[in-house]
C-alpha cells in the first residue's frame, strides 16, 4: 500500500504486570513529539517503552538506554526475517 506508514512492535519475553503502561506510553509519545519527533515516531517510541516497562514487576519505569537496546533487538530480528 502507498503513504501507509507502520510501527515496529517491540519484542517483549514476558508481560509482568501492566500497571503504569498507559501513563508510559502518553509520556514517552509526548516526550518523542516535543523533541521534534513524527507522529509515527513517537508511536514507535511510546510502543517500545510500555514494552519494557510491562516486563518489570509493579508501576515501572524504562530509561533511554534500554529503549535503545530494545529497538536494536528488534531491528536485528526484522533484519533477519527479511
């Protein structure tokens, strides 16, 4: 399909508790939009860290680095399913 855009979902080993992931995703979109991000960009964003976020026991919180970490994970693998 032409001008459709998609987002990468993020590879998650195991849902812990989804406490706190709605609140993670609205800040971290927000964050990806007020630093100049795409809307598609920050979606991205936002997806990947409630992904991480929802692996850790209780209201959680992700860092930069480990969204990074986890987006090169999932770059490497649809990489390889190519």
């Amino acid at each position: 399909m032409t001008g459709v855009q998609t987002c990468a979902l993020p590879i998650c080993d195991e849902i812990v508790d989804v406490s706190g992931a709605g609140d993670t995703v609205a800040a971290a979109a927000a964050l990806g939009l007020v630093a100049g991000g795409t809307f598609l960009q920050a979606a991205n964003i936002s997806n990947f860290a409630a992904g991480i976020v929802v692996m850790k026991s209780g209201t959680a919180t992700t860092t930069r680095r480990e969204i990074i970490q986890l987006m090169e994970r999932t770059s490497e693998r649809d990489s390889a399913d190519v």
